[in-house]
C-alpha cells in the first residue's frame, strides 16, 4: 500500500511528489513553527498551551510512526496548517474579536463510527441551525483581506480531490465535501492536544501521552474559537460535532457549562471493527510498514481511557449529557431528534421535521459505498470485545 500510493502521486500529481520529496526525513518544532511563521508572516501563536504537545508529537513521529514521504507530507501538512491557525486566532486575540460566549451549541460527541456523522448532519439540515463545513474548520480565521470564502472553499476542493483520487474507496467510510458540515477536531487540533493526528499515522507514545493528558486549556481555546465562529452565524445555533470529545467531556463542560452534549452508544463489536478497519486505512497509507498488533493495542487503550474519562465526567456534571443508542438512531431518527430538542428546550415544528425528513430521504445510508471490515483483521473476536466492554454495553446499550 505504502509504495503504491506514492507511486500513484508521483505518477498523476508531480506537484505533490515535489512537495514530498521537501519534507524533511525528521519532525522538529522550530522546523514546523518557522513554516507556518513564514506562510502567514507573524510569529506570535499565543499561549504556549501547544508547545509541549508539538515537541511530543515530532518525538513520536520520528520515533514511532515510520512515515513514508506521503506520510511526512500529509502529517507535516496538517500541522503546519493548524500552527498557521493559531497565529491567526491570536492576531484577532490580540485585536480584542475573541471571547464573547457562543449560543449555546449542540455538541455530538461518541466513540467514533457511533453515528456521530449521521446525527450531526441531521441536526445540521434544521434551518434554525448553523454547522461549520470543512473548509471552514480547516481554515476558520482569514489570513487577510483577500482570503475569502471563496479562495479557502477552492482550496478545500482541491485538497479533497487529490483524497478522493489517491483514496476513492474512503468516500464509502466517512464522505467529506468542502462545502459539508465535518468534525470540529479540526478546530480543537489547533491546540495540538487532539487523536486527528493519531487518525493520520501511528504516533505510538503521543496518545499514551494524550489519553493522560488534561485537556482544560485545549478547550478555553476552542470556546474563544467558537466565539469567532458564531459571529459569522450571529441568529442561529452552532450544531457541532467530533469523538475528539467524548474523553474531553469532563473538561469542555469545565469550561462551557451551557454547552449541549448529545453522545451515541453502538454495539462495541461493531463500532470496534469499523474504527480499526476506517485507521488502519488512512495509517497505512503514511506509513512504510504498520505493526499491526502495536496498532489494535493502542486502539484498545485509547477506548479503555475514552470510556473511563467519560464516565467520570458523568460523575462531575450529572444530568449535562443526553445519550441516545445507534439503534435507536437508525430505526427513529427524527425521535432521536424529538429527544434532543426536549433535552435542550428547544421546539421541533412541523416544519423542521419535514426539513429534517427531506435530509434523510437524500441521504440513505451506504450511498456512497459499502464499509466492510472483519474483526479477525485485527488479531480480534467478537467474544473478546463484548467481554472487555460488557460494562460499558450494559450501561449504555440495554
């Protein structure tokens, strides 16, 4: 997979083999900093909330993830874009346009492969609401006064061109258009305290790291960028949504108490087999070869750690997240959302239940292709995971 796919870029994309081929065989903070200091041409990133994070994550790259020069590129990339990020959110910190609370939003949140996804765009289809589409979650602040919509949604398009020509196949997993409500991982990876890195290669000792990690400056950062947001959508409620969330659960509510946390429950079995199927995919790709035993385990670590954060958050806010089961989501979705609504105060009028039901009749499930994975890929039985999380199904699932 790893010579193929940088076969199939040098072959169809020589710009990008060049870009590539740039990419220094070894990660370092300075490097990465001086980069995105020299595109956006300032050099405050704010609060050095980030720092730490960044030096772990270069020292597990260089150390852990055997990246093959797609993968350095990929992985460089989504870091630069994100320091870039924080230089931008720090020149409006610093001209005083941060900080004002959003409405308070809908936040979903679940163990990824949950119906997050589903869910959230579901959400999203109610007129009253507003959701953050990709391009603008990869490039939420403007660099200046010609940055537009416009030139940030071209450029959106053309990253996602080259993912669905090197990658069709990921269209059927978890489809991504610029102009689409996505994950607002992309918003709290600014912080550099997030698993989208973990998402885009094997970075071993950094998610031991992070599944430890407090998570409370990540989100007063994501709130102040929030603030940003919601005034570009100033009447309507922000309908956001990221897994990144739900071990960070305990800490958002720390420091958004209003915020509205809406979290999925699936049969483990299943959201297992498709969260490693969906990683090893896109990990492999970066990668020159993946030790796939070190990976399951560092995926059932991350889970084990979720969970248990989770739980603890329930313990510190009671009351604060409304949880709603897959099944129940895919037999009664517009119930799902009767629920929701209720749990937030909110009305549900005919009329939003007949936006919402034009929004499933266009959206059946598998439209864009199949997602088949098989336990067994994994080193896995079903009997193994159901005995690892027979507390957490009880809990959530009967």
């Amino acid at each position: 997979m790893s010579s193929d796919i940088e076969t199939r870029i040098r072959n169809s994309f020589p710009q990008l083999a060049e870009q590539m081929d740039a990419i220094p065989q070894a990660f370092a903070p300075g490097w990465l900093k001086t980069a995105a200091t020299q595109n956006i041409g300032e050099g405050d990133f704010g609060p050095d909330i980030f720092e730490d994070p960044l030096a772990r994550l270069c020292t597990s790259v260089n150390e852990d993830a055997d990246l093959n020069a797609y993968g350095r590129m990929l992985l460089a990339g989504m870091i630069r874009t994100q320091l870039e990020n924080r230089l931008l959110m720090q020149r409006l910190r610093a001209a005083g346009k941060l900080g004002q609370l959003p409405i308070a939003p809908i936040i979903v949140t679940g163990l990824p492969r949950t119906g997050t996804t589903f869910l959230h765009r579901l959400l999203a289809s109610d007129p009253r609401h507003a959701s953050l589409p990709y391009w603008q979650l990869m490039r939420p602040f403007p660099r200046g006064p010609n940055d537009t919509p416009e030139v940030r949604i071209d450029e959106a398009k053309t990253v996602l061109d080259v993912r669905r020509a090197i990658t069709p196949e990921l269209d059927g997993v978890h489809l991504i258009r610029a102009e689409s409500p996505e994950e607002c991982m992309f918003v709290t990876a600014m912080s550099l305290q997030s698993r989208l890195y973990w998402n885009l290669a094997p970075v071993y000792s950094f998610m031991e790291w992070y599944n430890a990690a407090d998570r409370t400056d990540k989100y007063r950062e994501y709130v102040e960028a929030l603030s940003y947001l919601q005034s570009l959508y100033p009447d309507r409620r922000l309908i956001l949504k990221a897994p990144d969330h739900v071990d960070g659960v305990s800490e958002l509510l720390d420091v958004f108490s209003e915020a509205i946390v809406v979290q999925t429950h699936r049969d483990m079995t299943d959201q297992f087999g498709s969260y490693m199927s969906l990683g090893r995919v896109t990990r492999s790709l970066a990668v020159r070869k993946l030790d796939n035993a070190r990976e399951t385990e560092a995926v059932l670590n991350l889970t084990d750690s979720s969970i248990a954060r989770n739980l603890e958050a329930r313990s510190r806010h009671p009351g604060k997240i409304l949880d709603i089961r897959y099944d129940d989501l895919t037999t009664d979705p517009l119930g799902c959302v009767k629920a929701i609504y209720a749990h937030a105060g909110l009305t549900f009028t005919d009329h939003q239940r007949a936006s919402l039901a034009s929004h499933l009749q266009s959206n059946t499930k598998g439209k864009h292709g199949a997602h088949d994975y098989d336990l067994s890929e994994f080193g896995l039985t079903a009997a193994a995971i159901k005995e690892r999380y027979s507390d957490y199904e009880t809990k959530f699932l009967t």
